[in-house]
C-alpha cells in the first residue's frame, strides 16, 4: 500500500510531561478510580512503568521505588509486565491494523484466537462471541440463555440462579447476581432484576460435598426451574465475593440438576481461567462443561480489555431457530484485532511452558510462605489454590495501614472487606513469592 500520510504528515508537538504532584493533583479533581469518591480522598501511587512482575512507582513510596506485583492487576498479567513475546504481537498487529469494525468484515486475529479458545476449553463449546469486558461477556452469556428459552418458545424462563458469595461484574445483569449482602452492589437491589439465590456453597475445595446443602441446592433449583433460565456460578473459587473455594463436587450437582430440570448451566471463568486454579479451567477440576462459558482477565495476559463468551451448538441452534433468529449484540470495539492477537500470543505463550508446574511451584511458595500467618490475632483463615494466597481476618481490613505494610516489604497488594490475598503472575521466582508473603503476612499484621 503506498502511505496515505506521505509527504506531509503533521505532527503534535509531545506533551510536557507532569510532576508526579501535579498529575496527583489533576488525578484527584478529574479522575474516578474502581469505587472511588469524586474527589478523591485517597492517594494512589503513580506508577511510571513495569517490567517483569514490578510496578515501578514514579516516586519512592515507603522507601521503595519498585514494588513486586502480588496481584497480577487483578488476575489479568499472568506473564508478567513488558513481555517481549506480548509486545511483539502488539507491534506486529500495530503496523497492520489496531481496529476495524467486526459487522460485515472479519480478520485473522479474531478468528485464529476464536478457534484456539475452542480447541482448547470443554468440547461441547464450540462457538465464541468476542466481548470488550467481563462484564460484557456476562452480559451476553444471560442473554443468550434468556433468548435460547424465548426461542424455545418458554419466554417465562428469564431468571438467573446462583449461590450467595459469588461475583460476576459491575453491569446490570451482572450486578443481579453478585453476593446481595455485604457486597458492592447492595444499594442498588431494589431496581436490579430479581434472582433466586441458594446459600453459598459450603467452604474448602477438598472438603466433601455436604449431602444436606446437595439437597436443598437441587429442590431450589427444581422449585424455581419453571422461571428459572440459567444458574451461573464462578466454578471452584469465588473471587471479588470472598475469596472462597469449594468443592468441585458442588460443579457435578449443578450440572446434573440444570440436565434433568431443563435449565442451562453458565461458569464464570473470568478470574480462574488460564490456569489460575491449577487447571487450565477450574471447570476442569470437576470433569464437567457448561452451556455458556465466560473468559476474559488472563485472556490478553493483561495487556488489553477483552472477554469471551463461549456457547454450545445447542445454545446457538437454539437462539437461531427463534422469531429473532440472531444474537442482538454488537460493540463498537467487538473483536478488537490488537487485544485478539495479543490475546492469541499470550495463549500460544501460557500453553508452550510448562503453566501448570508454576502455578504448582508457586502455590507450594504460598502455602509455606503464608503459614505463619495462621498463627497471627486476627487471623481466622488462610488457604491456598493453586497460584491463590488468602489471608482472612476477623475484621475489617484497615485498607490504608495494610497496603502501607506491604509496600513498606516492596510488594503491592489490594487488600478489601476482610481479606489480604494475593495471586502473582506465574513468572514470579521463588525469592519474589517468598517476599510478596512476608507482605501478606505483614499487611495481616498491621492491617
Ligand atoms: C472481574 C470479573 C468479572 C468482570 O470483569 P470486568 O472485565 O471487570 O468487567 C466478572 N466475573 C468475574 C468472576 C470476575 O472476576
């Protein structure tokens, strides 16, 4: 192609770059944070660039420049930051195109990474809606249960079920299926749609499945099957609710009642896809596959926002026999070619090393690095799944003292409600586990 910017192509002269005080400053007045007041009360730390898995900040904070990342920014940089694999897909697709509309055009990026997120989840899952959030993809996983009854010609069936505990995301859909109590979204559950929730399955992911909670978990769910479109949990490990794990057993009760009483199954793979759990899909851990299944975080290795939101042919037969014969969603950024090739880079990276003896490796650093937390006042619980460290007190974390704790150790962490935990990127040596739990346990300690 010749370039269409030859001979004469203007350019802005490069901004004058801030003070870290004046970019705190304008940060402050101008700039929500994730649940955040306007202005902002609380001063976050600027972080100027990463490498690896550090954040290096723009000024010393606690007498550290550079804080090892215990949190992957949320669950999604599981390569570590600046990896020269991710920047050269980045770069490669850069010079190509970074975005064109997805109706009526297609590219390789979306289509190799849609192939290669069905060869590699639950075989019956074979098609693949690219989404620009998790929220989204949640979004357009209860539509298309609610549209498959519609199309069934049984529109009646149009509400969620789910477990207490879990979350799902800041939308409106989403929010109607976060924990109701004590959780972020509590305001609103007087204009959110009405859902039928069971208790929160019981704790620990090795514990036997409790026969009475079995129990009462199918009459629920056979009670309200006549209303009842789909039940959608996060499988094995709740994340923003709680942090709790549970039984994989709980998964094949679920599965087996959405089978016999006509309700479609929806995991929430968002936080522990990509091998998080120790599987590839903590569905894995049950031996058992949803009719709708939502990725997104680790998916671009946390360079870039996208999700997935896969479905079986049952699903999409169903939806495309209805009197709308398609799946009425479409966002401007769908498919986004530079997060699809990023996002089939860092794939392609996770499954050509050996992820699951890291996530073990540092599961092991974990379980002894945080075992004297146990015996730390305040706190109840410690456990540990796969590359997951959590530490539970018994009191409201004092969010302000514990995050100071941890970056005075040079390690970040985002401690909330109760709980100080951490899930590293699956590069982090041995030493740099070993630090990021002296932070936990220091953040436990103070927090
Ligand atoms: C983070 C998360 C979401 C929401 O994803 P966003 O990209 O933040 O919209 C949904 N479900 C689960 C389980 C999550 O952890």
């Amino acid at each position: 192609m010749p370039d269409p910017y030859a001979p004469a192509l203007p350019r802005p002269t490069e901004p004058k770059p801030y003070a870290p005080a004046e970019l705190r400053a304008l940060d402050r007045a101008h700039v929500w944070h994730p649940y955040g007041p306007m202005p902002g009360r609380k001063e976050p730390l600027v972080v100027e660039s990463a490498s690896g898995v550090r954040l290096r900040l723009a000024e010393p904070a606690e007498g550290q420049r550079e804080l090892v990342d215990g949190m992957s920014s949320w669950w999604s940089a599981v390569h570590g930051y600046n990896h020269p694999v991710l920047n050269e897909a980045a770069r490669g697709q850069l010079d190509r195109m970074s975005h064109v509309m997805f109706g009526g055009l297609t590219h390789e990026p979306a289509v190799r990474l849609a192939a290669r997120l069905v060869e590699i989840t639950p075989e019956p899952l074979q098609h693949v809606f690219l989404a620009d959030s998790g929220s989204v993809s949640v979004e357009v996983a209860v539509k298309m249960c609610l549209q498959y009854w519609r199309s069934a010609g049984r529109p009646e069936k149009q509400r969620l079920l789910t477990w207490r505990g879990g979350y799902h995301g800041d939308t409106w859909q989403p929010m109607s299926v976060c924990d109701p109590e004590g959780g972020m979204h509590e305001l609103w559950s007087g204009s959110l749609p009405r859902q039928v929730f069971a208790d929160a399955p019981p704790d620990g992911f090795d514990a036997e499945p409790d026969p009475a909670y079995t129990t009462r978990l199918r009459e629920l769910i056979a009670r309200h099957a006549h209303e009842v479109a789909a039940v959608i949990v996060e499988p094995v490990v709740q994340g923003a609710g709680g942090m709790r794990f549970h039984s994989p057993g709980y998964l094949r009760v679920l599965r087996e009642a959405c089978d016999e009483l006509d309700v479609l199954l929806v995991f929430d793979e968002i936080a522990t896809g990509f091998g998080r759990t120790g599987e590839l899909f903590a569905a894995g851990h049950a031996g058992v596959s949803p009719d709708v299944m939502c990725v997104g975080k680790a998916l671009t290795g946390g360079y870039l926002t996208m999700a997935a939101t896969l479905c079986t042919s049952r699903v999409a037969e169903g939806i495309s026999r209805g009197e709308v014969p398609v799946l009425a969603h479409g966002p401007t950024f769908m498919a986004n070619p530079l997060a699809a090739a990023i996002a089939s880079a860092s794939v392609d990276l996770l499954l050509g090393q050996d992820w699951a003896g890291e996530v073990a490796r540092i599961g092991t650093g974990l379980r002894s690095g945080l075992a004297e937390a146990a015996e730390l006042p305040g706190v109840a619980d410690v456990r540990v799944l796969g590359a997951i460290g959590v530490v539970q007190l018994d009191h409201e974390v004092d969010m302000a003292a514990a995050t100071r704790a941890a970056v005075r150790e040079g390690v970040w962490l985002r401690p909330f409600r109760d709980l100080v935990y951490t899930m590293p990127p699956y590069v982090t040596g041995d030493d740099d586990v070993r630090r990021i739990c002296r932070a936990v346990c220091a953040a436990a300690r103070e927090g």
